[in-house]
C-alpha cells in the first residue's frame, strides 16, 4: 500500500481518537482543512515539517507515523 495512504489512515485514526474534527485539527496546525483532507484521504504529498506540526497538535510523537507494526496490523 501507498506509504501517504498509510500515514494518513493513521493522523485520521489519531484524530478520530482524540475526537477532533479535521477543521479543528487544521487550525491547530495552522494548515488548511483541504489539506488535511488530502492528507487523511492519501492525495497530499505530506512534508516532514507538516507532519510534525500534526503530530504535535494531535499529542502524538512523530514516530507513530512511522511504526511498521501499526502499518502491518500486528
């Protein structure tokens, strides 16, 4: 599967969990709301720097993004 796919079923997972809404989430990041969609849904080419901006506003360390566990469903 497609690495942006992966990473952004997981910043959706994660912001599902803590119950944010994906305007909320892009304010906090100061991103816009388009764009975390094309992150969450896998279109968006997310950069490093935006993905720990998310990481942050979502209390999360930025290596969750990363766990190929997770990624592999163990």
């Amino acid at each position: 599967m497609d690495i942006r796919v992966l990473v952004g079923n997981r910043i959706k997972a994660l912001r599902q969990q803590k119950n944010i809404s994906q305007e909320s989430l892009a304010a906090l990041c100061e991103l816009d709301r388009t764009y975390i969609s094309g992150v969450e849904s896998g279109k968006r080419n997310i950069s490093i720097i935006n993905l720990e901006k998310i990481a942050l506003s979502l209390g999360a360390n930025i290596r969750v993004f990363f766990d190929v566990d997770y990624f592999e469903g163990r």
